[in-house]
C-alpha cells in the first residue's frame, strides 16, 4: 500500500478500536456523531492524502482532505487527525518515515500552506480555543477571512502552530519532530492482536500519560488532569485483566460529554506509523 | 462524492451494518476474518476502483481491485462484492447508475475482460463450486491458468458468467439487469436511519425472500433454503419490534459456519446505488 492508503486505513483503524473512553468507536455513536460519518470522512479525505503524496503542497493538499473529509452530516471526524497525517504522508512520499522527515516537512512550509489550513476551517465547524493574546487577526475560526492578515504577516503554517504550541496537542506534534505520534507508533507496532485493538489500547496509556489537550480547551485544565487520573487507574485495572473500571470510565466521559479527540488523533498518526513499519491486518 | 468513492465507501457502510446474520459486522469478528480485514480489503480496492471510473477496462480494473483488496491477512473479504461495484462504477462514471448502463457494459465485455476476471482468481482464494459439465477447462479456480482456454474458446467476461448464472447469486445479477442489486438500492434509499442500519435490514428482508447462491454451494440448496425460512421469520419477529430471534439465529448461523455472503455482496451493490441516488451519511 502507498502513504495516502496507509493513512486512509490509519483513520478507520483508529475508529474501530474500542472501548476509546469519550469517543465515537466500533461500539459507539453518538446522536449526531455517528461510526458511518467516521467512515464517510476516511473515504471523502482519500483525494487529498493522495494529493499528498503526489506534488501537491502540504497546505493545499490538506485542505483537499479536510474538504472531503466534511461530505457527511457528522461534522468534524478526523480534521486533527489529518493535520498529523497530511505532512507525515509527504514525508513518507518524499523521504521515510521519520521524525526528521516529517520535522523537514513542517518546518519547510510556506504562507502559502498557512492559507491551505485556514481555509480548510471554511469547510467544517472544529472546536478551536482563542488565540493567544493579541493574536487576534490570526484566530484560525476566521478561516479564510485571515488570510490577508496572514499574507501580510508573512506567517507559514509551521510559524502558526508555533503560536499554538504549548495549548495544542496536534500545534505540539508539529513542533516536536511528531514525538508522541512516533511513540504511539513503536508501541502499536510492538504490542500483539489485532492494529484496532492495539490502537484503543495505546489511546489508553497515552490519555494516562498527558492531559488531552481538547479536553483542556473545553473543559479546563483540571478536567483534563482529572481525566489523565482516572485514564491512569482503568489502565491499572486493565493490566491486572479486569476492564470493569474501564467500561465505568468510558460510560462517564460519555455522559459529561468529554471526547479527548487530541489524543485519539494522535493512536491515528500512531497507527499510520506502524502500518508503514510493516504492520499489517 | 465520486463513483469509486461511493463504491468504496458502500464496501465500509456493509461491514458496518449489524446483525448480519453469519457474517463479519460491526458486531461480529470470526477468529481468522476480523472486521479490520474488510476495512483494509475496502481501502486496498480504491485504487482499482478509481481505475473503473477511469480509462481502465472492467476486467482490468476488477483484477486491480482485487489485488488490491488482498493486502490483509483475512483472505477473500469483498470478491464479490466487486464483481458488482466494478461495472457498475463503470457504467455510472461513462453514462449513469441504471439497469440499462450496467447491462450495457457487462454485455460489452471482451475476452480481455474475461482474462482480467480470470487473474483476479490468482490474487485470493475464492470459493467456488464445480464448473458446469463440459467446463472443466473454464473453471475460475485455475486462475490465470484457464486464460488460454478462455482466449481459444473467445469467451467474453459475460459469457463466463451467463455459465455461471443459475447457481450464482452474482452472475445472475450480470445477466439480469443488476435486478436485485438495484432493489436493493430503492429500499435503501427508502428506509430510515443510519446507512449501515438500513444495510442490514435490506440484508435480511434479501436473505428472507431468496436463497444465498454461496450457502447452497458450500451446504446444499436444503440448509441454503433453511436459512431462508428462518430469516423470513426472524424478519417477522424484528417487523414486531422483537429481535430476540434475529440474534438467536446469528449466533446459530456462526456456529453452523454459514455465511450467506452473495446476499452480502448484493447489499453493497444496493449501498452503492442508494449513495448514487443523494442518500448519504
């Protein structure tokens, strides 16, 4: 399979995992956000990931996948998830896959991708926080309304996740040679069964290990940090066999309407990883 | 959406309906045949698929999509299912999805074709029964091995299966009109709810009214019309708002390893008429 298939399959791999605490998977919808608009949105971003991996640049690709990606009436599926698969496909593409290459690949974008990803926010509602202080003109929910400000500025697309860095989990990825992506990639690779499996499992640790940065923007900080805590202790029941405290833990995000989206974008870019290790279903 | 899109995305909206009765659904892995199987058959295909709705001939394009489906470890997971989606992206992308343009390019097939069909056979184990007598030369299971026999005798693709088309579900619908397939769709098109959920009752309202050509080959036409029988009631019950029965008689199914998969196969020919039609998820 090429990058752009293996990231397309990285997308429906990652919804079929479960139980994935707060998110929609293989054994749960929500009344609007259904399993099918998940399945809708890997097939509708497959031009664009194939973009990708062809000549297209990173920005206009992505927003070719996000484009395609909103052909559905769930709203935003993988928009996070893309904007880590986007550029690791080029890398793939172009070089390896690496934290170099990938590293190579954001820190090379132009104005011109910059304007790729805020026009992408025309086609679907995310969940953005506000803009640091006076960064106001550069709120990514304008979408295409900032680019003159952002041509002007002379921003790329690297120097725009720069600003959202330390409060973005994707923003961070971008910055830090993709190093939770890669990781969750060595660990799917090296754990047994089947990828959706070992992918609802690394969602697991990772939701233990840091805050989900979404859930912090919706929900503050505290909640987030709540979360990783409970994420920590159903993931110590796990270990031991028992996944009751699990199940409790997934039916109460759910019902508190907390969905750590960040961390399920990254077991996607984990995912992508491991199928370009070799791994396979 | 484009055709090979729609077909794509009809091959994942068919796995994803539940129950299914003795197949791979949302609900349901076998210990060999898991749902991630389908999901990597259904991205390994796109690439076939985008060559039907291309210059590619049918036959040529059936064998990429097959190639590509076969890139997982579960075996034969959606052959069938593009026997059907191949013509019918054809005939959608070169003129529009109706009976009358599938006929017209599946009667237009050429020896070619039938060799693209035949190869297809090389790439994954597929079970077929007996040929016909006298057709022990034509018989699929050769694989490419048959293509010399196939070219001396000047067999088209639709002459292949006009001999196959009492016994099988699939090239019955070649050779009249895509007949189910396309009922399929408008009831589809009618229900209500999620696209896979409408899958799965066309699924059983099919399985009720006809039986599954793949269940009679591999048990015998009495279990295939058994199954029938008792889908038609297990329908009855679910009509009642009870599906007690429908669960029961999954189950039974999965034990009895009988899995009515051209029944399957026609559902995603039907998903991918209904997508034609507007109806999306």
């Amino acid at each position: 399979m090429t990058p752009a298939e293996h990231a397309q399959l990285a997308l429906l791999l990652e919804v079929a995992g479960t139980p994935k605490p707060g998110n929609v998977d293989r054994d749960r919808d929500f009344p609007d956000l259904r399993f099918e608009h998940f399945l809708t949105g890997a097939v509708g971003s497959g031009a664009g990931l194939r973009a990708a991996e062809a000549d297209a640049s990173v920005g206009e690709a992505f927003e070719e996948s996000v484009a395609g990606m909103s052909q559905q009436s769930g709203g935003n599926t993988q928009f996070g998830a893309l904007c880590l698969l986007v550029p690791l496909v080029k890398a793939t593409a172009e070089k390896t896959c690496s934290p170099e290459s990938a590293s190579e690949v954001v820190e090379g974008t132009t104005v011109e991708d910059a304007v790729g990803f805020y026009r992408a926010f025309d086609h679907v509602n995310v969940f953005v926080d506000d803009p640091p202080e006076g960064a106001d003109e550069f709120d990514v929910r304008r979408g295409s309304d900032a680019v003159p400000a952002i041509r002007e500025a002379g921003l790329t697309w690297y120097d725009v996740m720069e600003l959202g860095a330390n409060e973005d989990g994707i923003a961070h990825e971008w910055t830090s040679g993709f190093e939770r992506t890669f990781e969750a990639g060595e660990r799917i690779a090296e754990l047994d069964g089947s990828l959706s499996g070992r992918g609802a499992r690394v969602y697991l640790e990772l939701l233990a290990h840091e805050p989900d940065t979404l859930v912090a923007k919706k929900h503050g900080k505290k909640t987030a940090e709540s979360v990783r805590v409970r994420a920590q202790e159903a993931l110590q029941e796990v270990r031991k066999g028992e996944p009751e405290l699990l199940h409790a833990f997934s039916d109460s995000l759910v019902e508190n309407g907390i969905n750590p989206g960040t961390t399920a974008d990254i077991v996607a870019g984990g995912l992508f990883v491991a199928l370009e290790r070799g791994i396979r279903p």
